[in-house]
C-alpha cells in the first residue's frame, strides 16, 4: 500500500512540474541569433519609388491553374510564367487575361516540378524546370522552337550573355554556354565534386561581359563569359577546394553588384563583399538565416529569420540599424511564427523615406523616417493578401503588382 502511494505522489509531483519553468516553446524565430546595432547611423536616402500603396483599390486574375515554380518574365505588357505541372503560361496585364498556355513537359515521367526559371530575349522565352532540357518558346503564339538536353538538370533561371550567347547551370556543378542562334554549345565549366545539391539555386549574374556562379561545393567563381576562363575563385567553406561537402554552402541571395564589388549572403550564416577584380575578401558579416538583401542609395538592408530588417554599412558590413518585423504582441506569444519576407523597396515622398517590407503572413511592414531622418524600430503593420511569392512596380505608372501562386492582384 505505502508503495502504490508513493507512486501516485510521484506521478502528481511530474505532473505538477509541468508549470515550472517558461512555457515558452522555442522555434526557428527564436533560435535565429538576433542582430544589434554595432555603429548607429541614420541612413542616407536620395531617391525612392513613388508609393505604390496610395490606390487601395486592387483586383486579383487567374495567371496559372497551378501554383507557379518560379519568378515570371515581364516584357511588353505581358507575364510570363511556369508551373508545376509544366504548363507556360502569357498573361495580358492590359486585357487581364490569360492569352495562351502551353504545356513542355513531353515525355518527362514525373509531371510535378518544384523549380526553374523563364527569360524574355527578343521576343522569345528561355525556360528551364527542373528537367534537363531548355525548352525555347516563341513569346507571342507560344509555339516551341526548340528544345535542348544538357548533362543534368536545370533549376535555375537562364541567363542572356548577348544576342547569342545563354548560360544555364545544372546541380551537378556545371556552367554551360550554348549559342542560341546555331544551338551549338560553346563552352562548359566545372565546379567541384557535388554531394548534396540545394534544391535552390541561386541564377548565375552577368555583369561586363563576365559571369558570377554559386557551385554547391562552396564555389564562388567569375568567369569571362566569351570563353569560360576562369578569373578567380572564392571558397565559402572551410574545407579545401574540390573536395566534396556534405552540406552545401551556396550563396542564398541575388549578388548585388556595384561598381568593383558584389554583395551577398550565404548558407552557412555570412554576408560577404568580394572586390571583383581579385576575388579578395573585403569584409565579412556573421548574420545566420538571412532572407532577403537589397542595396538602395549605398545602404545595404537585410531581412533575416529571426523577423528582423537591418541597415548594414557597405563600408564595413557594421549593422548600422535594426527594426522589428514582428508586432509587439506577436513576439511576447508562446510560439510566435516564422514568416518569409520578399525584397525590402524604399519609396519616396517629399524628404521622407519609408522603407516597405511584404511578408508571406500577409503583413506590409513599413518603416518611415521622422524629421530627423531616423527610422523607428517598429513598424506599420497593415493588412495584404497572404503568401504573396513575387512582386513588380511597374516603371511606367508605378502599379505595384503582387504575384501568388496562381494569381497576380493590381
């Protein structure tokens, strides 16, 4: 009998524990290590888009029947867009509707794709979708041209050299350069041996005549783009160059390019500037799970996993300023939730500068500077459709259009 009670007690002494302690379950959110303010400075802001947000008043249109694998191609009042399934499809932003749709998938087995890209060049589409074939598509009737088989598959976007020259990069590490116009390949450079592949690639950027590439083996390299030579080559790892990874250590945002430097955050927690002409390091930032990085009037903001944005210095990569991308109530909850943030854009109006942030909760954050020039910490959190994946201001007349998986609002 005393042990039956000494049983119970103890079951009733866990139970009760349950309440020691926080109760605060811990996810990627909090796990994220959060940035601070190393140098403050107010951000020096020139020049800015006009608010896309003044007219309220917004109509969503069917773009797809399936969800979207990747950013359209916009191009002479019409987008452009691939789906899962393998369907192309030309959307008319004038006459808002779908104008053709045109499925490349032929033969392929498995009808479900999860990545690739789509490129406008004189009046043509590129397009790659996680298959091994480029598939070359008449812009205006949506008939295909040609398509081309490389050695692996390509989920990354195309990209145009010249009127001639395209480079597309497979997973296994290969840059190859085909001549559109006699469909010949040129040239193929090789990163180092593949283990793992990420299922994102980052597209390769053109800039003079020369091409920056990301390899999953930690590879970093700018090559002339007339002949595939090699001009330096910059390791993300720590382990030695060529030798195999087992976890890849890819560039995770657009390279920003400017002047003789490139900008850009990595896998394995760092942002980076490289001086192009060597390759050399110029400065190193550790910042874990960034999202997304733009450079606007010498100002480098980054948002990251831990729902923060930040100014950081391109001189230095010091954090210059910090802002919340969470609402105060959300972040004293339990369990508050991961969010994907698109590209931040800074819009003008008079000398005030607000810098606007679209969240996939569905959340605008905006950050506008006082008459000091300072910007706030928290944000102005106002309401949006939800899981928006792209967005584009258009030029022409300033029309923010907002892109999700199937449909475009404007």
């Amino acid at each position: 009998m005393k042990n039956f009670l000494a049983f119970l007690l103890s079951l009733f002494y866990l139970v009760s524990c349950d309440s020691i302690g926080s109760s605060k379950v811990k996810n990627l959110v909090d796990l994220t290590p959060k940035l601070e303010v190393e140098d403050p400075k107010q951000p020096l802001f020139s020049t800015g888009k006009k608010d896309p947000f003044k007219e309220k008043t917004s109509h969503s249109y069917k773009i797809s029947n399936k969800a979207i694998i990747a950013e359209p191609a916009i191009a002479k009042g019409v987008m452009y867009n691939v789906d899962k399934q393998g369907f192309v499809n030309a959307f008319s932003l004038k006459e808002k509707k779908i104008l053709w749709s045109k499925n490349i998938s032929g033969s392929e087995v498995d009808k479900y794709f999860h990545s690739g890209g789509i490129l406008f060049s004189d009046d043509k589409l590129y397009i790659t979708y996680g298959s091994r074939n480029l598939v070359i598509m008449d812009a205006l009737t949506g008939n295909e041209i040609i398509r081309k088989e490389f050695p692996d598959i390509l989920r990354s976007k195309p990209v145009m050299v010249d009127d001639k020259l395209l480079l597309v990069q497979t997973t296994s590490n290969q840059l190859v350069a085909y001549n559109v116009k006699n469909s010949k390949l040129l040239w193929m450079h090789e990163g180092g041996i593949e283990i793992i592949s990420s299922k994102n690639q980052i597209h390769p950027i053109i800039h003079n005549g020369k091409v920056l590439v990301s390899y999953s083996s930690g590879e970093v390299v700018y090559i002339d783009a007339t002949n595939g030579s090699e001009l330096w080559r910059y390791n993300l790892s720590n382990s030695e160059l060529g030798l195999p990874n087992f976890e890849p250590y890819v560039i995770i945002t657009k390279p920003i390019i400017s002047g003789d430097f490139t900008y850009f955050a990595t896998s394995n927690g760092k942002i980076i500037k490289l001086n192009l002409n060597n390759g050399q390091e110029v400065w190193t930032k550790i910042a874990e799970d960034i999202q997304s990085m733009i450079l606007h009037d010498n100002n480098l903001i980054i948002t990251n996993n831990a729902r923060q944005i930040a100014l950081l210095s391109v001189t230095n990569g010091k954090v210059q300023w910090v802002g919340d991308l969470i609402s105060t109530k959300e972040r004293m909850s339990k369990k508050p939730k991961t969010v994907s943030f698109l590209n931040p854009f800074v819009v003008k109006n008079g000398n005030i500068y607000t810098i606007n942030v679209i969240a996939s909760n569905g959340e605008l954050y905006q950050f506008t500077t006082n008459d000091s020039g300072e910007l706030p910490k928290e944000a102005h959190i106002s309401l949006v459709d939800k899981n928006i994946k792209y967005y584009w201001i258009s030029c022409c007349n300033g029309i923010i259009h907002m892109i999700l998986d199937r449909k475009v609002r404007f």
